[in-house]
C-alpha cells in the first residue's frame, strides 16, 4: 500500500484554495469544480466541498481487494483509488512546504490498529512506544514517505470499540524560520520555532484557522530529501 494524499473539507473551496496556496507555497496541481489538488514531494492535500476538517486520506494497493464495509477501517474513510505512478513536483523553494510529514489519527485502541494497517494492509510500522510523560502510546505507519501517526491514551480508552478520528496534519520544510516569515509576511498567526518532540527537530504551529484543520509545520534534517 502507497499513501497518495489527505482530502481536506471546506466550505469554500475557492477561499481555501487561495489560502492553501498561500500555506504551501506552491501552486496548485488540478483545479476543478470539486477538487483541489496540490502535489508536494511526499503525498498531496486535496481540497474537496463539503464539512471542515480532515476528512480521508488516498491510497493506492496493489495484490488483494481493499477491506470492505462501512467499518472496515474502524472509523476511518480510505479511499483505494489513488494512481499507482503521481507526477512528481519540481522542487520547492527553500520556504515551501515540501512534504506531508505526518497525519495524526487519534485511536481508542492500538491493536486494533496494529492489526489492520501493519497484518492486513502490509504498512511498515516505523514505531510503537509508550510516552509515560505525556500518557501516550503511539503508532507510525510509513508509506510513501508519510507517516500515519496514531495516538492513543496510554491508560487505556474508555471505550475500545470507538472509531478512530482523524485530528491534524504536520508538514515538512526545509527552512523553517524563512517559512514562517513568509507567512507572517501574508498574514497567518504562526507561533514561534522551538524544538520538537524528536531530537534534532523544530517546529512551529499555525494558529490561524484552516478550516478547522490543525496545522504543524515541522524542520527534519534526518528526512530532508
């Protein structure tokens, strides 16, 4: 399984694509009537009509049929649709958003996780841990450069069996303090750089609203590239 991209709701499309465009730093791909698409060097955003928020992520699978049902993904809708070969982008200026670095998914149970997206779906699991600092566990699934990142209650849920949801979006930049001039420079809230949670990472949160979308931006040295 290949991750292709993360659609995205708006209740103006339009709007959203001009500030997405603004966001990325990139133009977008495909503009249609209900669809707007920017390619970056790992994964996609989709803009789509309709409820705020995040809404489903793209993939492409080769091999078996995709599961099936109306909870086949416990909560979670993912479309199988995606093309097996997207045209890549040209490189980004240095204070562009380059890639999808993670999409946050919040889970009441990470086994259940685990045995649908690394034994069925065939997902490297890059890590399982426990944060007892922070009373997390979490799961990152990669693929196609991008991280699934499943955050659970390190007690336990109160409920198991309640779907998945999906929560945010954290980006990758190769310039992190010129990214966040240039957005400052055309408006958007943007909190101030400090180190991330990974050693050797900043980061830097946007503040202002994106459709109800929290918004991550992220420096890696170790995933330049």
């Amino acid at each position: 399984m290949r991750f292709d991209s993360v659609q995205l709701g708006t209740p103006d499309l339009q709007r959203a694509a001009a500030r997405y465009t603004e966001l990325l730093g990139i133009p977008a791909v495909e503009r249609r009537v209900d669809r707007v698409r920017f390619q970056l060097e790992h994964g996609a955003v989709e803009l789509e009509p309709g409820e705020a928020g995040v809404r489903s992520i793209r993939v492409a699978r080769a091999g078996d049929a995709p599961p099936a049902g109306d909870d086949a993904c416990h909560g979670l809708t993912v479309r199988f649709d995606a093309p097996e070969h997207p045209a890549r982008p040209p490189r980004a200026p240095a204070d562009a958003v380059t890639a999808i670095d993670h999409v946050v998914i919040h889970s009441p149970n990470p086994d259940r996780a685990l045995q649908l997206w690394r034994d069925r779906l065939g997902v490297r699991l890059a890590l399982d841990r426990e944060f007892p600092g922070r009373g997390l566990r979490m799961l990152f699934f990669r693929s196609g450069g991008v991280t699934l990142e499943f955050v659970s209650p390190l007690a336990g849920a109160a409920d198991p069996t309640a779907p998945d949801r999906f929560f945010g979006i954290a980006y990758r930049v190769r310039d992190l303090a010129a990214c966040v001039r240039r957005l400052t420079d055309v408006g958007f809230d943007v909190s101030e750089v400090r180190p991330g949670h990974k050693r050797g990472t900043s980061v830097a949160s946007v503040r202002s609203d994106l459709d109800g979308t929290p918004t991550l931006l992220i420096d890696d040295p170790s995933r330049d590239g």
